[in-house]
C-alpha cells in the first residue's frame, strides 16, 4: 500500500504553512510551565531546583553504581527510581524528627 506524499508537493518540498489560526490563551498551560521555568539562572552545580506548587525540586546526582542499584530496586518495587528516592527521603527526615523530639 503506498503511504502518498506524506504533506510533501510533487515538487519534492513540502507544503507551505496552513494559515494560523487565532492562538487561545490556556491559564492552566501557562501557569504550569511558568512553574516548571526557573526564576532565575541556576548554577549547574547547585541542587536546589524551582518549585511547583508547595514542592521544591532537587537535582541529585549518584555514582554509576549507586544509580544502576536504585533502578534495579524501583523496578522490583515497581515503581521510578525518583519515587523510590523521594520515599526513602521523606522516610528518613521522619525518623530525623522523631530522633529530635519533634
């Protein structure tokens, strides 16, 4: 079966841009990706992230060896080694507090 074209002319360039149509403001979209933009230039080796919501994000950086026994052990938890690593924290700042008195 022949595939056509494939939105290419029989001149072998392709078609020129349909007209653009008037582009709707999505509040939702844009606010979601003005969360997920830095406010400001990181420093490549910093680890504080942006934030999202009530959430700061955190750039972690492992071994290859460390990083290759976190997938193998989210995979058998069945879930992303970002998950795993995320319980593993919030786990050990509660065993942290507890330790304080808090």
């Amino acid at each position: 079966m022949p595939l056509g074209s494939l939105g290419r002319s029989k001149s072998g360039k392709h078609r020129p841009p349909a007209s653009e149509e008037p582009v709707h403001d999505d509040h939702d979209l844009s606010s979601y990706l003005a969360a997920l933009a830095p406010e400001t230039a990181l420093d490549p080796e910093t680890t504080a992230g942006s934030s999202f919501g009530n959430a700061q994000v955190y750039q972690l950086r492992l071994q290859l060896m460390a990083n290759e026994q976190l997938k193998e052990l989210a995979a058998e938890r069945q879930t992303s080694p970002q998950a795993l690593a995320t319980e593993w924290v919030m786990q050990r700042l509660e065993w942290e507090a507890r330790q304080r008195g808090y």
